[in-house]
C-alpha cells in the first residue's frame, strides 16, 4: 500500500465519500429538489386553476358560520364528521368546511367551499394536511415526499435529506484540502470552479433544507423530535381539556401537513351550528384576529374548542385559543411571542421550506435554489465523466477503505465514532454508508 500523508490521506477519503454520494445518492436529491422546486412554483397556478372554489365576486355581508355550515351540511348528507372550518373572513375568499371522509387516506379532508354571502356551493374537493394545500401540489407533494409509492417511497427523501447536507460540507472541506495554491487555467479547473462556486452559493440553503426535510422523515424524524422533546423545544399547544391534566404536546405540530396522522375519533355528538359563530366572537374577542382562521370543535364534550390562526406568512400569525362550547369562554391560550426560540425557528424554517413565510420573495430564492441546486448535481455528474478512468484498473488510493486505512490511527477512531453516531441518529444514512462500504470493498478485491 502506497503510503501518504495525512493531509493527502484525508483528501482521498473526503474525495471518495463526495464521488460516491454524487454518484448514488446525487438522484435522490436531483429528484427532490427538482419536485420541490415544483411544489413552491404552484400556489399562484392552484389560485388560477381553482379559482371558481376559491373566490367569489359576490359582494354584501357575510352570513352566519352556521349557515354556511348547513348548506355544506346537505352536501355530504349530514353522513361525515366535520372536522374544522377556515372561515372566508377577507372579501371574495370562499369560506371552507372540511369533513373527514373514510374513503379518503390519512391527512386528507373533503372540503366544501361555500360562497358566504351568498351560500352558493362553489367546489368540493380534497385538500390536504394542516397546509390545506388543494389537489394540484398534493400530487406534487406525494410525488417531492414518496415518489408516488406511498410509505416506503419514503425512504428516498429521506435518503436525499441525509445526504445532502454531508455533500455540502464534505464538499467544502474537499475544496480546502485540494484547491490549488495558485489560479491555474485549464478546462477541468474552469469545471470544477463553476461546481465550487455553486456549492458556496447554495451551502446555507442545502444545510437548511437538509435539517427541515429530516424534521418531516420517517426514522431520522422521530430521533428528531425526541431531541426536541428533552430539549423542551417542541411547540406550545392549548390545553383543551376542560377537566383534568393537558394533553401531551404533538411533536409533528409544526409540519403535520407532510406527516401521515390517523383521523381523530367520531365525537359523541354533532354540535349546534350556531357554536361556530359563537366560538368565533370569543375568540375575535380574545385577540385572534389574523384574516386566515381555522376553527376545529372538540372530538369529546369534555374538551374545549380551538381557534387557530394559520397565517404563516410574515409576520407570523399561529396564536390560538382553547374555547368553552358551554360558556363561550377562553380556557386557555398560545401566543407565538411566548414560543421559546427554537419552536420559532422550527416554524419558519418549515414555512421557509415551504415557501409561504415571505410569500412571493420565498417562492422565487426556492425556485432559484434548486434550479442551481439541479444544475450543480449535473455539472458533478459531467466533471465526472470528463476524467472517469479510462482503463478498467483503480488505484487502491482512489477506494474508500483504502483512504480510511491511510489515516492516522486517531483519525480512523473518529470516523468510526461519527459514523455510528450519525447511522444511529439517521438510520437511513447509515444503512446506506454500510452499503456504500461494502461496494467500496468489492472494488478493493478487484484491485
């Protein structure tokens, strides 16, 4: 084995580890960021092709929640369990009255959109999540989480998660160990120049959406929200019992829009409608007054009502309320000042993620993004097959095991170390590197 030193050593492994994430894993977040950038490019579209649901051009006074409720209520024949209403508080918007429908997936709801003055039915279709995002970006968002193939697809965003963010820095750190002391022109460094510049450009983006998306991830996700949980990092909920101890915090509060969530269970009994209007003024009263509100009646009669607002643009308006049905009062109550900072900056980064905290300037740096993002995945797959080798032979200093046995035994200590730590804290990252290994290894013994 040729020896070297540890610097060049390190440079060999940080070299194979990047070529080979590029080559596997690379994609999985081309595939990501391309239906990401997808899905944040789609609200202005779903406004135009859902616009008759939507909007309304009629004008006047709105009428009662509970007539509105009530032609939504003939609809679906009074057979399916209502499950919240986002009143059209802001003139020309349709009010939404959403059921939970059995024939529908987990996150799912039927929404009835009534026209609230004149209680005209303008659409009925499916939305999904606490987003409510409509058919056109659920398909996208199905397709940006699953592939399309439901739970198990989901092991390739997360995958692309994972990895992403190790890509970024690991190319980084391959650029401090092998940038030339000098500028030298030539075609391979004027390619890996453009590659290098973009890595720089997008480090931040790729680190924040590496973080967000493992939030939304199956096996790193729940590793995630136990952190968040002994950290006490988790978001405020109100308290909606009206006897007894709360309930316990949901640690998906944040994004339970992308998670898969079982339908709550059928309440006793169905509500009076005229509680809707009710419930409402208490809460108007009590300070909920952002434009975009949803209202959600409590599963059990020994539960309180809650009033939540769902503005995630900026400024952030997620305050809510827990109301008495019985007395129409405040039991308890979330502001999004009190959130301790962690819980505020989960939000955003999920609403950033999104592409609804800043609204327009979010959508177009996230389009941007992974526009570029997509570009320098190409352009590592063409630096590539520039200079792949031409002769079937490899250089035992060119395999991954081979880079690691070169180092000091120090330096393979710690990546033996970091690697268990991360493949137990991101079990899909780590089956994969336990893969990559094992390739490395079978090219090792044709050497």
């Amino acid at each position: 084995m040729t020896t070297c030193t540890p610097r060049a050593a390190w440079g060999n492994l940080l070299r194979r580890l990047h070529f080979y994430i590029g080559l596997f894993v690379g994609p999985f977040i081309f595939i990501a960021a391309l239906s990401g950038t997808l899905y944040v490019a789609t609200p202005q579209l779903e406004n135009a092709l859902y616009h008759h649901a939507l909007f309304s051009e009629t004008g006047g006074t709105a009428r009662p929640l509970a007539e509105q409720i009530a032609v939504a209520e003939k609809v679906t024949g009074g057979e399916l369990r209502l499950q919240a209403i986002r009143p059209g508080l802001t003139t020309g918007e349709t009010t939404r009255v959403m059921y939970i429908d059995p024939a529908l997936n987990a996150s799912e709801n039927r929404a009835i959109f009534i026209d609230p003055v004149s209680l005209e039915v303008r659409g009925d279709m499916t939305v999904y999540g606490t987003s409510g995002i409509l058919p056109l970006r659920q398909k996208i968002d199905y397709l940006h989480r699953s592939l399309l193939l439901g739970e198990v697809g989901r092991l390739y965003s997360e995958l692309a998660a994972s990895w992403m963010w190790i890509a970024a820095l690991g190319g980084i750190a391959l650029w401090f160990y092998t940038r030339p002391k000098r500028r030298i022109n030539n075609r391979f460094q004027n390619r890996r120049r453009l590659h290098v510049s973009l890595g720089w450009s997008l480090l931040l983006g790729m680190l924040l959406f590496s973080a967000t998306g493992l939030t939304w991830s199956q096996w790193a996700g729940g590793n995630v929200d136990k952190l968040r949980a002994e950290m006490n990092w988790l978001t405020p909920q109100v308290n909606t019992q009206l006897h007894g101890p709360a309930e316990k915090a949901d640690p998906h509060a944040e994004h339970q829009g992308h998670h898969m969530t079982m339908p709550m269970p059928m309440p006793e009994m169905k509500p009076d409608l005229a509680l809707y209007d009710g419930v409402l003024q208490a809460a108007n009263a009590a300070g909920i007054d952002a434009t975009k509100l949803e209202i959600r009646p409590a599963k059990r009669a020994s539960q309180a009502w809650t009033v939540t607002e769902i503005d995630r643009g900026w400024p952030t308006q997620v305050d809510a309320v827990a109301v008495d049905p019985a007395t129409l009062t405040v039991v308890d109550r979330t502001r999004f000042a009190d959130y301790p900072l962690m819980a505020k900056l989960t939000r955003w980064g999920v609403d950033f993620h999104m592409g609804v905290l800043f609204g327009l300037p979010n959508q177009l740096v996230l389009i941007a993004f992974g526009l570029a993002l997509c570009v320098m995945i190409v352009w590592g797959y063409r630096m590539w097959w520039m200079r792949r080798p031409r002769q079937t032979a490899t250089e035992p200093a060119q395999t991954l095991c081979q880079s690691w046995l070169a180092l000091p035994v120090g330096g393979r200590a710690v990546c033996v170390v970091v690697s268990v730590l991360l493949g137990l804290a991101m079990p899909v990252m780590g089956c994969s590197l336990l893969l990559l290994v094992i390739a490395d290894v079978l090219v090792l013994k044709r050497v």
